[in-house]
C-alpha cells in the first residue's frame, strides 16, 4: 500500500517544511532518487519509508539481527498459500522475516495488536523470556 495509491495521497498530504529537508538532506541526498517511478525531489516520509522499493529497507535488510527475535503476523484469512496472503496491508512476504524464533500467524487483519490470540502470543514469548537467562532467549 505504500507504493501504491493511498501511499500517494499519504505522502502528498504529508510534508516535510522545505527548511528541515535542505538542512537535515542537503548535500547528502535521501537515497530516494533511486527509487523508480518517483519525482526526482521526492521527500522522505514514513509512508515511503515502508515502501518494498525504500532504499532503507533494501539496506536494512542486508543487516544481520544479532539478537534472538520473533514473528507475530496478521493474516485476514482468505484462502490460499501463507506466502500469497496479507493482513489486509502489509503481504506475508513483507512481513516474513527468516531467522525468527517463531512465527506466529494470527487471524486478523492489519492493526490486531489488542486481537486475543495476538496477545497470548506475545504472552507467550514474555513467559519464555522469564523461564530463561537472555542468552538463551
């Protein structure tokens, strides 16, 4: 969705004052001009930042996690592969990071932090967390 349509109204009603970009970018560019199909002076915002072209992410995504770490992902249940599937926003694919502990998939759309079986997730990991020393997490 951040690519797409209402990621473009997002980002075109959302701003950055030209003083904070020219003083915080100037001179060291954002790394958005090589995101493709966007305006050459396209400003950074959290909307473009979640992009699956966000030059951050692809960086980001080169990076290691060096601490022990868990998935819990929204899935609003419509039939087929997990690997097709989506919480409504972000698609399984997105979401999946390999190297977790565990990957927990809920039935519930984007936003299901309040959700119950969400919540007996991350109940469950906190247990798991107090049972052990943190280098065995």
């Amino acid at each position: 969705m951040a690519s797409g349509t209402i990621g473009a109204i997002g980002m075109w009603l959302i701003k950055l004052p030209g003083n904070v970009v020219k003083n915080v970018f100037g001179g060291i560019g954002t790394g958005l001009e090589t995101v493709p199909g966007l305006k050459k002076n396209a400003q950074p915002s959290g909307i473009l930042g979640l992009s699956p072209q966000s030059p951050v992410l692809h960086s980001l995504n080169t990076l290691p996690i060096q601490v022990p770490f868990y998935s819990v992902i929204g899935n609003q249940g419509k039939p087929g592969p997990l690997k097709e599937s989506s919480d409504s926003v972000v698609q399984y694919w997105s979401s999946h990071l390999g190297g977790s502990k565990t990957e927990a998939i809920v039935p519930y759309p984007h936003g299901c932090c309040e959700k119950p079986k969400t919540i007996d997730e991350v109940k469950r990991i906190l247990h798991l967390y107090l049972k052990n020393s943190p280098s065995d997490f």
